[in-house]
C-alpha cells in the first residue's frame, strides 16, 4: 500500500480526539434518522386490492395471504430478465435480495418479508433455489402490475398493512433508498476505503475501481454473489417458460 492510498499515521490520542470529532456528527445523523422514521410512522396510507393474485409454489394466491396471518408485510420487487440466463439478471436486485437472510427477527415484530419476482414463477424459482436463498418469493402477473406497482417500476421496496381483509400500502422507496437492505454497505462504510465507488468522496489516491451503473455489483461478466454457488458445484441453468412481463432487449 502506498502512501498516496492510506491516511495519516498519528498518535492514539489525536486519532481519538478525531474520532470524537466525528462521533458528534454521527450522532446528529443518527437522531436525524429517528426523526424521518418517525415522520415515516405518521405518513398516511392507501388501499390496495387485498384479492391482487400473485403466483407462488402451489399456484395463485391473493395479495393478502402473502401476509402468512402477520399485520404486517414488507415485499422486495425483483426485476427480472426473461429467457435471460443467470449471469444475465439483474445484479443489483442479486445483491440487495441475497443479503436478507434471516426473517425470524422480522417475523418477531409481526413483518412478513417477500420477494415479488417480475418473472414467470418457475423460472425465477430456480434462480432463487440456485441462489440458496429461502425467503417467501412470488410472481407478478402481467394483470397484477399495474394494481400494485401504480406506474412505478420493480427495484422498488414497498411496505403494507393489513387491518382485518383490507390491505394497505404504507410506504414505498427506491434507489439509494433501498440501502437499509444491503448491511455490506454499512460495513463498506465504516472501513478507511468505502465502499471503492466513482461517486465518493475519497481523498485523492483511493482505490474507486467501481462504477455505479451496475458494475459495482458485477464480477467477471455476472453478479458477484453466483460466483460462490457455482464455486460450490451448483448449477445455474434456469427452467425456461415462455415470456410473461420481463424486460426486453436486456441479454447481451
């Protein structure tokens, strides 16, 4: 490592007074933060069709029995690329669904937590059972779209409550807003080099080897996270049907 990539050395009592220096600031942020959660708590909601059919492992089901009998429902809306193999899907979905693995802390506080696929059922199942992951994950049909996603699009993370056999949607957030789901990022963040990507603001000499259009979750031509299930022996060969509502022109 040279020079021109790591900080300073100095002594332990000035490396402290810096960190408390910046403890403050971190604190400011994290009241700030309490305060939009709050703001979030008191935002007003809107009904959603409780009977929106979904399909899951034993065929439709309604948008309410997504709930699994809980009040409350958080739902990852996964893009997905028809007749596209896995090396070809998307990377940042990849990456902010693969890092929720254990529910039974959510489920503890009475949420639900699923994947809303944009692909046919069968066909995004095996990337999910290739990926290794165990989540709740459903399909969107093409007439459940606009119900649900009301002229927004998949990569979006949505929350709902449910009040007996009505449902509702709470809160909705996309982009950079969707971080909470990636705790890589939080650790990334606290490390002297960041998370590496172009957009930071790192001193001169930092290592930003990432861009920020998908490359950042991409490593030798698919996303990162395969790269151990097919080190692993798995086969990443994904069951086709025939194309429902998918991105077009997205396989290169």
């Amino acid at each position: 490592m040279s020079a021109v990539n790591r900080p300073p050395v100095t002594s332990r009592s000035e490396w402290l007074a810096a960190i408390d220096t910046l403890r403050a600031r971190e604190k400011a942020h994290t009241r700030e933060g309490d305060a939009i959660a709050a703001a979030r708590r008191r935002l007003p909601m809107t009904e959603v069709d409780p009977s929106t059919p979904l399909v899951g492992g034993d065929g439709e089901i309604p948008l309410i029995d997504v709930f699994e009998g809980r009040t409350q429902l958080f739902v990852s809306y996964h893009m997905w690329h028809d007749a596209c193999p896995a090396a070809d899907q998307c990377e940042g979905c990849t990456f902010f669904t693969g890092q929720v693995r254990e529910l039974s802390h959510l489920h503890q506080r009475d949420v639900t937590f699923a994947v809303f696929c944009q692909g046919p059922y069968e066909e995004s199942d095996s990337y999910r059972r290739f990926m290794g992951w165990e989540m709740p994950w459903y399909s969107v049909p093409g007439a459940s779209h606009e119900r649900l996603l009301a002229g927004r699009h998949f990569g979006m993370k949505a929350c709902y409550l449910r009040d007996g056999d009505r449902v509702h949607e709470t809160y909705w957030t996309t982009g950079r807003g969707v971080e909470p789901m990636a705790p890589s990022y939080g650790i990334l963040d606290m490390t002297v080099h960041g998370r590496q990507e172009t957009w930071e603001d790192s001193p001169a000499g930092w290592p930003q080897p990432y861009e920020i259009r998908g490359q950042q979750f991409r490593k030798d031509g698919r996303p990162t996270a395969q790269w151990a299930r097919i080190a692993a022996g798995h086969d990443d060969g994904l069951q086709s049907e025939e194309s429902g509502t998918g991105t077009s022109g997205c396989c290169t």
